[in-house]
C-alpha cells in the first residue's frame, strides 16, 4: 500500500480536456488486461488520446496525459488504460490502489488559448507534444455520457463507471509521442474533440 494519503472514491472533477482517436494494428498495442479482447476491425483497434486539466473546485486539481484502448469482455464494451501519467502524487497512489490504473509521475506544460498545446515529460524525455485547434462552435450536451474503466486489479478485472458532462467541440490536432507512447510513433489521429468545463464523477468501482 502506498504511504501516500488520497481521498477515498467516487471522484467528483472538473476541468477541459483534449481527446483524439487513433486507429492502430492490435499487433502494435501494449498489453490488456487478459479478461478482455480490443474492439477491432480488419486488424485495427480503436484508441483514445488525451490531455486533461483537473481544475481547483474539483476534488484534486491536477494534469493528466493518458493512452487507452476500447475493449470488450463479453458483452461489456470499456476502456483500458493503458499508459497514463500525472503531476500529483495523489492522484497517482489513488488510481493504482482504488482502480487498477498504472499511473506514473510526469511533468507538464498546458496552455489552453488561443489554441491548446500540451507537453508532458517524464526524466527529460517527451512523452507527448499535443497542439489542438477548435473547428468552430460547440455543443453541450444534454446528458451526461457514461463508460467503464476495465483495469487488472488484485489479480482479478476492475470495473469502474464513468459519467461525464461537458461542452464539445470538433477539432485538429496533432501529436508528437516518445518514450513509452513509441507505439503510437509514426500515427496520426483521424479525429479530435475537446470537452472544456466538463463535471466528471470516476467511481465507485463494481465488485
């Protein structure tokens, strides 16, 4: 157990965020969970990209740089995350204890106008270099979306909800990726958004 304190779960956050979709070989993807299998078509799986910006009024403020991969386990369709760093040592400690996500410490740069950029490093190595420009106007959406975590935890599959609100916006972006996001090197996303003032509540995790 870590000796590092976290509040118990749900988390209740808010923040924006910057979220692109890949397409990428399931050859090329980093271990799963062995519960679940990667949605894939004609030998590719769908994987989501993003930065996020935890904001104060929230329940941790924090920075977040993250890679998941859409799964299914029966007939339950979820994410894994795979790769994910933060800058809180916190938040670290809570998303390996309470939910199985392997979270590492980075550090990061975000500046959000007039057009999104994001950096995140850890020992001097970039991570990822995102630049995310808005298309034109967006949409709140009318309810709130919901999805589930599968994550490897105490030996056995997590299931943790998600539900999410937010206001969203088409986009472009484009990433620059290294050190242990080197899979997704020589890929470009085929879609972008970003969710600004989202509420999001992560947990409690399903027995």
């Amino acid at each position: 157990m870590s000796t590092v304190d976290y509040p118990p779960e749900p988390w209740d956050l808010r923040g924006h965020g910057y979220v692109s979709l890949w397409q990428v070989p399931v050859s090329a993807l980093p271990p799963l969970p062995p519960e679940v299998k990667p949605l894939s078509l004609l030998g590719r799986a769908l994987v989501s990209t993003a930065f996020v910006d935890y904001l104060p009024g929230g329940l941790l403020p924090y920075h977040e740089l993250l890679a998941g991969v859409l799964v299914r386990q029966g007939r339950q369709v979820g994410l894994t995350i795979t790769d994910i760093w933060v800058d809180s040592p916190s938040s670290r400690a809570g998303g390996r204890e309470l939910w199985g996500i392997p979270k590492e410490l980075a550090d990061f740069k975000l500046v959000h106008e007039p057009t999104f950029t994001g950096t995140a490093t850890e020992n001097d190595t970039v991570l990822a270099d995102a630049h995310v420009r808005k298309l034109f106007g967006g949409v709140k959406l009318p309810v709130p979306v919901q999805g589930t975590v599968l994550q490897t935890l105490n030996g056995a599959l997590a299931r943790t909800p998600v539900r999410a609100n937010a206001r969203i916006h088409l986009a472009r972006s484009t990433w620059q990726v290294g050190g242990a996001l080197s899979w997704l090197s020589g890929r470009r996303p085929f879609a972008t958004i970003t969710a600004t003032d989202f509420d999001l509540r992560f947990g409690p995790r399903r027995a």
